[in-house]
C-alpha cells in the first residue's frame, strides 16, 4: 500500500488559480480516470478583486469575502476559490498611516499616482495583495486550518478505503502545502509571505511544533512566462519591467524574513494571540522553486503558456504521488536559493 502525504495546493492570483487547477486536473487524469476527487490532497485558490469607485457603486453585496465555486474558465477544473476585495479607498486609508504595518514596503515607486485606476486581480501592486489578505486574514486562515485538520481528519481514512480507486493508498503523518504564484503580480507579491508564515503557524499547531512533519514551499513564476504563448502579459517592455521591480522585491523580502524572521504584524498577532505567538516566525518556508520557460525538463522546450503549467503539474503531480518522492522533497528542504 503506497503512504501518501497529504497535500494543500494553494493558488495566489491568477497565476496560481491556473497552476493548481492543471494539477488537479493532471493528478485526476493520470491516478484516476480522471476522478479529481482523491480525499488527500485540497485545493485552495486565493484572488484579489481591486474594486474602482463604479465597481463598488454597482455591488449590491459588500460582503468582505466571496466563495466562488463554479468558476471553470476555458474548461479548467474548479478549485475552491476565496475572492477578497479591496477598494482605493482602503488602500489610501493605509497610506495615511504606513507604521501600522509594512504596507509601505509593497507599494513600488509611482504606483500611488494610478491608485484610482484598478484592474485585473490586485493590477499588479503588492500593497492592493497585501490589504486584501490582512482584511480579511481570519476568514482565510480559517480556511486553510479547516482544510489541515480535514486532512489529517478520520473522515479521509474512511473515504479511502471505501472508494476502490484509492483502496491502494494510506496516509503518510505529515503535510505539505505548496504555494504557486508570481511575485511579480500584485497578489502573489501581496500575500505570498505572509501567507507562508500563516501556514507555517497553522501546521505548527497542528504537529505540535514538530517541524520535520511538514513543509512549506513556494513555487514562483519567473517574469518570462508572462511573454509565453497563450498568456502574453508582459510583451511590452515597461510592463515586463514593472513585472520584474516587483520580483526583485519581493526576493528581499523574503531573503530578509527568512534570514531574520517575519516580524508579525498586528492582523497577524491578533488571530494567533491565544496559540503562544512569538515576536518574529522563523523557519518559514522549505524552499522556493522558480519557473521559467526558458528550461528544458526530458528535451521538450517550453513554448507556450500553457505547455509550462503541463510540466508544472506533472512535477508536482509526480512528488504528491509517488512515495519515492519524499526523498526529493526532503533533500531541497531549505533550500530557498
């Protein structure tokens, strides 16, 4: 009987929705006959709305948070899908007062003046990402602690051995999430951090701080695959350039946090007051892996969008299910390089 750990995907932005859905979809093909409903592994995708003055006008719910459960663009399987919303006036009301909190390191240079603007997702700036999270933190890591403790629940054991598709499976006593985003993008540069940190927290209380039982890795796609056929995002160079800024930024973030520790902020300090917080989460992130087009994985060259999230999701289909992978996993823990 093969041991399994068993495995959140999470997907911040646009981004991310589109890698774990490919996995999803990849994993249910190849194990499944295509059933996507293998009870050890969650999919969870978190997204942005930036919300323009005539967007909020016409909103007759203000509901902070939106479950989405039919989205299913271009014949992709559904994932889960928390929406958090932010408006410019929540942004400038955070920019009044910028040593509540860091917000003032995820706003790249000129970005204040196009404020009003608004977009796609959080249109490409952090600090749209990184209010969306801290608004409405409780709510989204409620979620992700309900799905944990769901994993590693009694109910899973039970629809594994009365499903014969997964008969042939047991679960493993450990967890890894696996975050998929960009950091060039506003909402993976908002929330990936912070969302590691989260998880990291949640796990902790979950294994009782034994930190060789799970693992937390991101996985970032490089500003390149937004030139990639089928998603041509960056083609011009002032918004590849832009792409790119947020990137860099978001690399000394973390090299920052993971050297010295994410200093937790009040939203952070304020859900997990009664769980013994310390000042500072250490150790909060396995390794961050990098995805460009630019590669060559078994001679076949990476040409388009979407040809990048097929390799994508037969890696990770590939460390999720097969046992021989724990190894792998095991030898690039920490290495955030």
């Amino acid at each position: 009987m093969a041991k399994i750990i068993p495995t959140i995907f999470v997907g911040l932005g646009g981004t991310g929705f589109y890698a774990i859905s490919q996995i999803k979809k990849t994993i249910g093909k190849k194990y499944f006959d295509g059933d996507t409903g293998f009870p050890l592994n969650a999919y969870l995708a978190v997204d942005t709305e930036f919300l323009t003055a005539d967007k909020v006008s016409k909103m007759k719910d203000r509901e902070e948070l939106n479950f989405v459960t039919t989205f299913d663009p271009d014949n992709i399987v559904d994932a889960e899908r928390i929406e958090t919303r932010v408006t410019p006036g929540d942004v400038k009301s955070k920019l009044k007062n910028p040593n509540a909190t860091h917000y003032g390191d995820f706003i790249p240079s000129g970005a204040a003046e196009h404020i009003e603007v608004g977009g796609d997702g959080a249109s490409g700036i952090g600090l749209v990402g990184k209010i969306a999270l801290a608004d409405n933190f409780t709510k989204v890591a409620n979620r992700l602690k309900t799905l944990i403790q769901e994993l590693m629940g009694h109910d899973v054991m039970n629809r594994l051995s009365s499903n014969s598709k997964y008969s042939k499976y047991s679960r493993e006593g450990r967890m890894n999430i696996f975050i998929f985003c960009s950091f060039g993008g506003g909402t993976g540069k908002g929330m990936a951090l912070v969302f590691s940190a989260m998880a990291k927290e949640l796990l902790d209380r979950q294994f009782s701080n034994q930190r060789d039982r799970y693992n937390v890795s991101v996985i970032n796609y490089l500003p390149d695959c937004f030139k990639a056929r089928g998603r041509s995002l960056a083609n011009d160079n002032s918004t590849f350039q832009y792409i790119l800024k947020n990137q860099y930024a978001t690399y000394k973030e973390f090299d920052w946090c993971v050297t010295n520790g994410y200093e937790n902020e009040e939203f952070f300090r304020k859900y997990f007051k009664k769980g013994g917080l310390k000042p500072k989460t250490e150790n909060f992130v396995n390794s961050i892996y990098n995805i460009s087009p630019k590669l060559e994985m078994g001679g076949r060259e990476i040409s388009s969008y979407g040809a990048i999230n097929d390799v994508v999701a037969d890696v990770f289909s590939f460390l999720t299910m097969n046992e021989d992978a724990k190894e792998i996993l095991q030898s690039a823990s920490n290495d955030t390089s």
